[in-house]
C-alpha cells in the first residue's frame, strides 16, 4: 500500500509544500497493558533519497545494529532495537544489546526495556541478508518502564509488560 503525505511548512509568506511518498513494507505487532499494537514499518521516499523504519546497520569491526520501529501518522512509536559483536548475522546469533521501547503519545514520555528489572528478549525465526536487504521475522517480550524523556531510564517501579512480532524487509546500511 502507498500513501502520499504533504507536508506543509509555513515560514514568513510561506514555503513550497514537501511531498513524501510512503510505502508500508512489513509489520510490527504487540500487547502492551492489554492494548493492542499494529503498526507497518515503511519505506520513506524523496526524491531519490530512500529511508526504512526497518534497517541493518553495519557499523565495521564486527559490530552490527539492527531496527525496527513501527510507523503512525499520530506519532506513537514502536521500536525494538538489537546490537550484534557481528557483521554476517543470522536467526541464532546472540545479541549482545536489546532496547524495546513504545512511545503511546508520540512524546519524550514513553516506555523502555532500559533499567527494568528483568532484561528484554527477541527471536528470530528469519533473520537473512542478501545483498543490501533483509528479511527478520520473529518475536520479543519484555518489561518497559516508564520514562519522562529521551535521556532518562525506565523507572524500575513502574513497569508493564509487552509481548509482540516482527515480520520486515530491511534494507542494510553501512
């Protein structure tokens, strides 16, 4: 599916509308305190210039970092995001860091698997790599606490649990 968003921006008299087209490429799911979470993680284009919510970033000597992050017009905010001690990954190896987070409100205020008191979990069932795209399925699970911003870790005494899936291409980034 394609959307198209117009962005407007109004400065002085005005500036030219930025058009960006928005394609949904795969999903990412979850519970979380009994609400139910569906977003699509996208591909975002401009021009030529191309950008996923859904990428592998190979970072060099041996380090790798892969995410997922679901899309919302109304800003809410889905992310699971996993740290390898290795560039050629697959569904059996092992992460070396893990942060899922979920921002209801679209805000600095969200939810973080960082300070809780139990560490988050993910699996993948496909995690391959041809070329300079992927495809990751598989699922996660953890506690997130509550944080006031960007900056500040989970507050290990407000904690809920969450439980979802993943099922993206993703496009390899070095």
């Amino acid at each position: 599916m394609k959307l198209a968003v117009v962005l407007c921006t109004v400065v002085g008299f005005g500036a030219p509308a930025l058009a960006f087209e928005i394609e949904e490429i795969g999903t990412i799911e979850a519970t979380f305190d009994g609400e139910s979470i569906s977003q699509p993680t996208v591909m975002v284009r401009d021009g030529d210039v191309e950008q996923a919510t859904a990428f592998l970033f190979l970072a060099g000597a041996g380090i790798s970092a892969f995410s997922v992050s679901g899309y919302s017009a109304d800003n809410k905010r889905l992310s699971v995001e996993v740290n390898f001690l290795a560039e050629d990954i697959g569904p059996a190896t092992a992460p070396f860091g893990l942060t899922i987070s979920y921002a209801p409100e679209g805000t600095a205020l969200h939810w973080t698997s960082e300070e809780a008191p139990t560490p988050p979990s993910v699996t993948f069932s496909t995690l391959e790599i041809v070329g300079n795209e992927g495809r990751a399925t598989g699922t996660f699970a953890a506690l997130l606490c509550y944080a006031e911003g960007y900056e500040s870790g989970g507050d290990p005494e407000n904690c809920r649990p969450i439980e979802g899936r993943f099922d993206t291409p993703f496009f390899v980034e070095q």
